[in-house]
C-alpha cells in the first residue's frame, strides 16, 4: 500500500539587514532554502528603513524569485516579522495552505536534506499524536537548551501564541519574545522528540549546531 508522506512545509525568516556584511549571510541562508531535496515555500518578512537599506536587497530580491517577499519600511522585531508572515498567509483568499512551519534565523543554513528529514519525521509524528497539533523537536545536544529553530510546529499554534500574547503588545516588539515563544513551544503537549543522528541546522555563530524541526 502506498503511503503519502509528503506535507506542505513553510519556511519561515525574520531579516533586518542594517550593514552590507550581513548580506552575505542572508545570501547564503536563502540558497540553502531553495536548494533543498524536497521543496518547501519560503516566506521572508523584510524591514528596510533607508534607500540604503533598501539597495542592499535589491540583488537578494531579483536573484530569488522563489522566494515571497514582505518588506516594510520601518524596522521590526524578529517576531513582529513573523506575525507579518502569518497575517498575510491568512489573508489569502485560500487561507493557509500549509502543514507545518518551520524557522531559520537570516544568518544561518539549512542542510540540503533538512526539509526531507523531517518530512519523515513528521509522518512519524502524526502516527502517533494526529495531525492538528504536532510539534517535533530534535535534539542531538541535549545539554544545549531548546531553541525555537529547532521546532517544526502547525501553523494554528503560532497563531495561538500570537493571540495569547496579543493583550501585551511589549512582548512581540520586544527582542526576548523569541524566549517567550521558546517557554510556549516547551509547554504544550504532543512533544515528538527524535535524535536525528545528522546535523541538519548550521549556527552561524556555534561551532556545535543542533537539528531543528
């Protein structure tokens, strides 16, 4: 019997890009995105707040047509990009679309088997939980403490986490709201929990890098 265990990933990235240097970077996380083994949409929220800002991505935005591209003129936190991501997702006449989301930070990379990894692990996932509130986590460091990146989750529960932060608007415009989202995701219950055995999620800035999903 034939099994379906493909779903419709997307990838989500929060980019503030304030000094030519950190172009490079962006650069490269993109092209680890698009160049996965197995295809997922690729959502950039983008914050340019002077033409020069906005010239450094004028190359980023032509070079990758695959990507979707929301750019504000003032800057943003990390997860007011992301809220920014997840409004206009449900603003679509279809709504959304996907399965899952998952997360990259603008200066990181993705393993080119990253997306087909946890595909499989997702369709584990599903077995054993369902399919509405599925949160897997990989960890291959677990003296490490858990970082949201390493989450691939379904998108109704980011749009929970924005509802119960919403009546304190400091939270999403302030730059621990990553920490909050952290203590959400390792909240809930339906925790799927794997050693990958690969690294999957490369650090810019760890030498040891963990596999999220």
């Amino acid at each position: 019997m034939f099994i379906n265990m493909t779903h419709k990933i997307a990838i989500l990235i929060a980019s503030h890009i304030g000094y030519k240097g950190q172009l490079n970077f962006f650069n490269k996380c993109l092209y680890s995105l698009i160049n996965q083994t197995e295809h997922a949409d690729i959502y950039a929220s983008v914050s340019c707040e002077s033409m020069f800002e906005k010239s450094l991505y004028e190359n980023i935005l032509t070079k990758y047509g695959e990507v979707k591209f929301l750019i504000s003129n003032q800057r943003k936190t990390q997860f007011q990009h992301y809220h920014n991501i997840l409004v206009y997702l449900l603003s679509l006449p279809s709504g959304i679309q996907h399965d899952f989301f998952m997360f990259i930070d603008d200066d990181d990379t993705y393993n080119a088997n990253r997306v087909k990894i946890f595909t499989q692990k997702i369709y584990m996932a599903k077995r054993l939980y369902g399919f509405q509130n599925i949160k897997c986590y990989a960890n291959i460091y677990r003296d490490e403490p858990e970082e949201f990146v390493r989450y691939c989750i379904h998108p109704d529960l980011l749009n929970d986490f924005f509802t119960k932060i919403n009546k304190y608007d400091f939270i999403e415009k302030s730059y621990l709201c990553d920490c909050v989202f952290r203590e959400y995701l390792s909240r809930l219950k339906n925790k799927y929990e794997f050693d990958e055995g690969i690294i999957t999620y490369n650090y810019r800035h760890h030498t040891k890098s963990v596999c999220a999903v």
